[in-house]
C-alpha cells in the first residue's frame, strides 16, 4: 500500500476562513460607524432644526407687538379723525420705516431671528377702514439681512489694477 503523503493537503484549509471572518468583521465595523454617523448628523440637524424653529417664532411673536404697537396707533389717528396728520407725527417702535402709499401708509421693519436671518414685515395700513380692517400684511417672511441693506455691494474685481 502507497502511503499519503501528510504534508499534501486537499480542500479549503483554515487561512480563508480567517480571511473571510476578517473581511466580515472589517464590512460589518465600517457599517457601524456608518450608522452612528448617520445618526449623529441626523440629531444635530433636529436639533438645529429645533433651534431655528423656537428662534423663528421669537421672533414671529415680537414682529407681532410691533404690528400691534403700530395697529393701535393707526386706531387711535383713525378716532381723532385726522389719520394722515396723527399717524406720520406719531411715536413708532424703534426700526420702523413709514412710507406714504396710494391708499394709506406701508410700515416696514426687521425683526432679527439669528445671526443669519430676520423676519422682514410690510404693512399697508388703510386711510380708512376697509371691511372693518385698517390693514393689510403685504409681506411676512424671512430674509438674510444682506437683504435689509441693498444699498450695499460687494467690492469685486473689474479686472483692472
């Protein structure tokens, strides 16, 4: 009888299991800090989110004193009879810029949200009332304050020295 030679070896020896256990647990921990990274930037952004969301309506509450500061003030020219005289000499809330406008006067202001943004408002309150309303919200949203100052520009280069 032929004797096997013992150092001869047939079929799948213990070096590719090792390998493939290696690869496995190498796919699996890249796909856990795949995960955890998915869900830590999935929690920052609720929680900016969040943020911005208390901010916007801060400021959504504050814009609506001033409308309210302001509306009580059109109320009170409308009672003295004399709105256009009573409603320009008045004392507005600090920021708002009152425009004459065919119908009655537009009041705009900013009210900051962030460092980023403001809630920008635009009001046109009625010579007199109009279906028992003295105004009407022209524009409520938000805007970046590049927005609030357009005189502004940017200094670009012209191509010339």
């Amino acid at each position: 009888m032929e004797k096997k030679n013992s150092n001869s070896y047939n079929g799948i020896g213990t070096g590719y299991v090792s390998i493939m256990m290696i690869f496995t647990m190498l796919c699996l921990t890249v796909l856990s800090v795949l995960s955890l990274k998915a869900s830590s930037s999935g929690y920052e952004m609720n929680r900016m989110s969040a943020e911005f969301t208390a901010d916007y309506y801060s400021a959504d509450t504050k814009a609506k004193e001033i409308l309210s500061t302001i509306d009580e003030i059109a109320y009170n020219s409308h009672k003295a009879g004399f709105f256009e005289e009573e409603f320009i000499e008045s004392d507005f809330p600090d920021g708002v810029k009152i425009n004459s406008s065919k119908g009655g006067f537009v009041a705009e202001y900013y009210v900051p949200i962030n460092e980023k943004t403001s809630l920008f408002v635009s009001v046109l309150f009625h010579n007199s009332e109009k279906n028992g309303e003295r105004f009407e919200i022209i524009k409520w949203n938000t805007t970046s304050y590049n927005d609030e100052y357009p005189e502004q520009t940017l200094n670009v280069w012209d191509g010339e020295f």
